[in-house]
C-alpha cells in the first residue's frame, strides 16, 4: 500500500526493518547451535579427562551458602546433555550446628542426596572447593560404591581436583571444558545464594 502511494520511503524503511528482523532470527539460531555443539565439546572432554566409557548424560553441580556458618543452606542443579534441568534441582537446609565448615557442610548434602536413590543418579558430581572438600565427599561415597565420578573445582585458579588425586589447570585446558564447568559452578553458587537470601530473610523477620 505504501508503494502504491508512491510513498517510496516508508516502503523502503519497512522493508528494511523486515530484513533486520530475519537476520536477527537467523544470527539468534546460529549463535543457539554453536552453543550446543560447544557445550557438546565440553561434556566429551569431560568425557576424556574421567576415563569415562560414555558421554555424560546428568551432571549435577553443588554448593553451600551461609554467613559464618548461620542459616546454611545447599544447592544442587542438574545439567542434562549439557543443559540446565531446574525441575531437577534441589534445595537443602543444613542440619548441623552453626559454626563455619564448608568441608562438612558438602559432606552432609551430598550424603543427604545420596540417600535419595529414588532420585536418578548422576554421571559425575562437581562441588565447589579443593582437595579437603573433594577427599571429604569421596570418603562417604567409595564405600557404598556409587559408580559417580566426583570432581572439585577450586575458583582462583580454576583447578580441578579429579577421583586420583590428579589436578587440572582448566585454564591451560580445552575452553570447552572450562566453560561448561563455569557455567556449572556458577548456576550451583546461584541458585544456593538466592536460597540464603530468603531463608535469612525469613527468619530475620
């Protein structure tokens, strides 16, 4: 209509705007694929540095929250093929006494989670911390013999603490593996800060 008005200017400036739109979509596609196929690349890396026979599937990340050991809580989220599951997280409330301890503080969710075999079990497990919270979490779960790779990822210098004692400088490593890793991490601290947060302001109140 408007070019039958010879209103050649409007026509054009909405052609223009449709073209804009298509590329938008077209880049927003592109930039989703490349995605997946990175987060791909870093589960088969992931892969590679456990020794694993598969690729894998549920990777479950956690973390701990509290104020010098004051309404702790922990968090646990499930990535699926690389992809965050939240119908799958979990949320815990720690029973232990309020003193500032990390270390027992993963060991008691992750014992708590594992004790929900109706739960499905992970492929791997990755806590937030070094070689004292990883040797911590390996003890309570070796003897029940969970076929679960369990790693740590220590956050200033992105070190990752592996089941054999080994450690990995990921920022030597394949970006891959360092992000999808991050991303891990991050979501767990998230999701454990915003549990924090409402459960001190419940209380507080």
């Amino acid at each position: 209509m408007a070019a039958n008005n010879k209103n050649y200017e409007e026509a054009g400036s909405l052609r223009d705007q449709i073209q804009a739109l298509e590329n938008i979509f077209k880049h927003r596609f592109i930039i989703k694929r490349d995605e997946v196929i990175y987060k791909n690349k870093g589960l088969e890396y992931l892969k590679n540095v456990l020794g694993l026979p598969e690729t894998p599937k549920r990777v479950e990340a956690y973390d701990i929250s509290n104020i010098q050991g004051k309404f702790a809580v922990g968090s646990m989220v499930v990535f699926d093929d690389g992809r965050p599951d939240k119908n799958e997280y979990r949320k815990f409330r720690i029973r232990m006494p309020n003193r500032p301890n990390d270390t027992a503080m993963i060991r008691e969710v992750l014992s708590r989670r594992l004790n929900h075999t109706e739960w499905p079990m992970p492929d791997v497990m990755l806590i937030d911390g070094g070689k004292p919270q990883l040797n911590s979490v390996l003890s309570i779960v070796k003897p029940r013999r969970f076929n679960i790779k369990i790693i740590a990822l220590a956050k200033r210098e992105e070190e990752l603490y592996l089941p054999d004692g080994k450690i990995m400088k990921l920022k030597e490593g394949p970006p891959a593996l360092l992000h999808l890793l991050q991303h891990l991490r991050n979501e767990a601290h998230r999701f454990a800060v915003s549990y924090h947060r409402k459960r001190r302001s419940r209380l507080l109140k």
